[in-house]
C-alpha cells in the first residue's frame, strides 16, 4: 500500500485511493496542493524545516558552518532552558571547543551552545530577541541558522515543548507535477505530497499572551478571512495576493522585512487593503504591515494559481460580537475565555458595538463590554449585488455593514411617504448611475441617489410604489436601486435624528 505525506505526516493508504477517498469531507471547491514524487529533491539545502509542538518554523543555514550536520537526523529535543530572550532545545552529543565568550545574538538567530562548556551536552538556541550572552557556542558566536519563516512559533516556544523533527525543505520544480487541484478523483501516488490548507498566526499572538501593537491591522486581516478563504486574484513570482478588501483602509501598524510565509496587507496605493502571502524574502516596504506569519503549507502558496480558493485557518479567530442576539455573544465570549459585560442583561437583544473593538485588544485584557438594543429596532435589508455590485458596496462601506453584521446610518427625515437616511460618502467616491429604475418603484424597495443629483448619497425607501419618483424622491435617473427593506414596519416608528440599524439578510 503506498505511503503518502499529508499535511507533513506520512500514512498508508490503500492502492487506487484517491483524493476523494482520503478527504471525504472538504470543500470540493478548495484546491489542494499535489506534489508528486518525480519533482521532489532531496539535493543540498540551505533551508531546513523544524517541527515543534507548537508549529513549524524555517532556518536557513550560515554558510561556512557545519549547520546541515548539526541539523540533519535530529528530532524528539526535548525542552531545556527557556526566558525571554531564548528557547533552547537539547541536550545532545556534538563536538567543538566552546568559545567562553559573550557575544551578541539578533532575534531569530538560531545559535548551537553547551551546559558547562560541556559540547556533549549541546543546545539549539533560538534567539527571540536581540542580546548579548556567552550561551557556550563554538567560534566567533555559535549563529548556525537564521529563521525565515514561523518567527511567531518561534516566540511561543515555552519549556513543555519540543522538537518533533528538523528535516531539509523539499524543493520542487514549478511543473505540471507540483500543481493544485480541485479534482477529488486523482489517484494518490507512493511519495506524493498533499497540502491541504494553510495555517496563518496573526502578529501579535505570542507565548507570553497577546500584543495589540498591530491590533487593527490584524482585525483586517481576520475580517479577510472569516470565511477561512484566500481566493487568489494574482499571482506572481514572490507572493500571492487576495483582495477582498482591496479599497480598505489599513494603518501601518508593523512595517519589516518581507520574509517567505509572512503576511502582509498593502496600506497604501492601488490595492489598499489587498492580503499578500510572500513566497520569497523582499526588502522591507513602507506601503505594507505585517499582519501575519505562515506556519504551515508555505507549498501551497509557492503553487497556488489564479482562480484558486485556498482553505485557510488563522490563529486566533477574529472576536466580532457585533450583530449576535446576547446570548450568542456571552456564549462566544466564554469560548475566548472572556470577561463578557453587557450594557443590559435581558431577552431579545443585539449587539452593536463592542469594548475592546479589535480582537488582540480584547483578548490582551481578558474582558470584553457590549452594548445593545432591542432586537425590535434592528431593520432586516437585502443588497442586489448582482444589479448594483458598487453601490451596494460603498452601502455597506458606510453604512458598516463592511465590517459587521450590523450596519447604521442615521434618519434625516420622513415625509410623503418617503424615509431618508444619509450615509457620509467622501466627494472622492463616486456613486455612477446604476441599476436605475425602468419602471414604477415597488414599496420597500432600498436605493441610493447618484452623481446626477445634488443629494449624493442619500439612501430612501417608499412607504408606497411611486410611478414618478425613485426611494429617495429624485428622478429614476438619479437613482440607484440597491436592495430591499424586509422590515417596513418597523421603518414607520422611526424619529428624526434617530441612528438607524441595518442587518443585512443574504440571499
């Protein structure tokens, strides 16, 4: 029966099994990585894949040290010394003549030292932050590798963890032979190499808890991926990209190198707000932050091709309480170990906003607060994103309904059946007529006036059909027909002035 790796473990599976018949259970429109055994090269590395216990982690190799067989074989290190600055790992049998010196150590080195002086007792030491040490270490500072990928691994190491196993990477030709596929009927071959996901840790998630520096970034990130997707819009040779949020507003929060497997989101230009996933290392940019790191199936991002949607799992999972009945949001809580504190404890209620707002925040303190309202105040809508896909995406870029399950917009007023809301579009956005209507405008029907009237912007629903005039009382040609209002009775209770609050109901 052929052997075959999935996801970095070897198993055995029966002659003439295919995809299908050993992922019964995936999502048939993911891609998963094959590489077959033909493309595989065991040849000389620089770069060497270590297994831990809680994640993987890259090192690529000093030249002129003795790093390939210092690395090579070793697996099952157990924990050794641990504190803020370094994770050690070992002992085991080396042999060189310790230096007896301090040096100095940049974060990520990856340094081999001894207990005692003793090199039959050696450690493999990675450096989590930058210091000066006599860590044992042979010649001029015992640096044998440096991590180029699974940096924030390396930062949860703690002292129950080991080293599973340290292997050279497998490099594979770019060919017809390491490819995706979404094809379940390919039958698995001895040797082949199947990826089927990719596991992302967010930046800031660390051994020691959670830094919020790049909260707000990396709550953009998991909002890009809260369907645990990356569909790839581009491809090219240092990285794939995915832009869902292309037009989203991003701050640099961490601007360093990038490095294979880190993630990025672009914070300036064209394809703001757009999720990069480098395959190769590049200069550092101004124009991205780093919002995570690849810790496993690096493989499938280095194959994946355009059109490809890429199963994806982050670390953490985003905590978005907005828009969930109260009950379901201190359910949520409790599954992050949250403090959770609501402004009303009572039945039939929703959240609509949440205190810390990001996720590293609120995971950092420990609690969360929400505010609610009645789920009675909470208007149902539909959006037409196949007649009107750009006005129903600047809706629910400032409405909010980008970033939540629960949008809002505050009531300008009410007359001749007609109920206006106004949404704060910039003069830079334009509304282009689209989706205007042909013919009388039924009741309930949702729209946004166009550039073609001075009321830009404004959004309206009819309380009753008008055969004249759009929702927002302009002319057919300054309307924009963008949905419709599924609770029209509840838009009749509404006062002037008030804030509105919009779910959106997908069809």
């Amino acid at each position: 029966m052929p052997s075959i790796h999935i996801d970095g473990t070897i198993t055995t599976v029966p002659d003439g099994f295919t995809i299908d018949d050993l992922l019964p259970e995936r999502d048939k429109n993911h891609s998963i990585g094959i590489i077959r055994p033909v493309t595989i090269s065991r040849a000389e590395t620089k770069e060497f894949l270590i297994k831990t216990t809680v994640g993987e982690i890259v090192v690529e190799t000093v030249p002129g040290t003795d790093a390939g067989e210092i690395l090579t074989g070793l697996s099952g290190i157990k924990s050794g010394w641990h504190d803020l600055q370094v994770a050690s790992f070992g002992p085991f049998l080396s042999s060189f003549v310790p230096s007896r010196k301090p040096f100095r150590y940049e974060r990520g080195d990856l340094a081999l030292g001894c207990g005692g002086y003793d090199p039959s007792r050696s450690f493999l030491i990675f450096c989590k932050k930058t210091h000066s040490a006599d860590h044992g270490g042979p010649g001029e500072n015992g640096i044998i590798a440096r991590v180029i990928s699974g940096m924030g691994v390396m930062d949860r190491l703690g002292d129950t963890d080991h080293l599973i196993s340290i292997e050279p990477v497998i490099s594979f030709a770019e060919s017809s032979d390491a490819r995706t596929t979404t094809d379940g009927s390919v039958v698995l071959e001895v040797g082949m190499h199947v990826v089927t996901h990719i596991r992302v840790q967010a930046e800031g998630k660390k051994a020691e808890g959670y830094d919020p520096t790049t909260a707000i970034s990396v709550d953009r990130m998991l909002l890009a991926l809260k369907d645990q997707v990356f569909a790839v819009d581009k491809r090219m040779s240092n990285h794939i990209r995915c832009d869902i949020l292309a037009g989203t507003d991003v701050p640099c929060e961490e601007c360093t190198g990038r490095k294979e497997g880190t993630v990025l989101m672009r914070t300036s230009g064209k394809n703001r707000g757009s999720l990069y996933f480098y395959t190769q290392d590049l200069p550092r940019s101004l124009a991205h932050t780093v919002v995570g790191h690849v810790v496993h199936g690096i493989e499938l991002c280095k194959i994946a091709e355009e059109g490809d949607r890429l199963r994806i799992i982050v670390e953490p999972l985003q905590v978005d309480l907005v828009g969930m009945s109260l009950e379901n949001a201190r359910t949520e809580a409790e599954t992050f170990n949250l403090k959770f504190t609501p402004d009303v404890d009572g039945p039939d209620r929703i959240v609509i906003s949440q205190i810390p707002a990001t996720t590293l925040e609120a995971l950092s303190q420990g609690s969360i607060e929400v505010r609610t309202i009645p789920d009675k105040q909470v208007i149902s809508i539909t959006l037409d994103d196949v007649n009107a896909p750009r006005t129903s995406k600047i809706f629910r870029e400032y409405s909010g309904l980008k970033y939540h399950a629960i949008g809002r917009l505050p009531m300008l007023f009410s007359f001749d059946e007609v109920t206006l809301f106004k949404a704060k579009i910039p003069k830079t956005t334009s509304v282009l007529p689209e989706n205007t209507p042909v013919s009388p405008v039924d009741a309930g029907i949702l729209a946004m006036t166009n550039d073609s009237c001075k009321g830009v912007g404004i959004v309206g629903v009819r309380s009753v059909p008008s055969s004249e005039f759009g929702p927002t009382s302009e002319p057919f040609s300054g309307t924009n027909i963008i949905g419709t209002v599924i609770d029209m009775e509840k838009v009749a209770d509404l006062e002037e002035g008030e804030m509105v609050f919009f779910r959106e109901v997908r069809q």
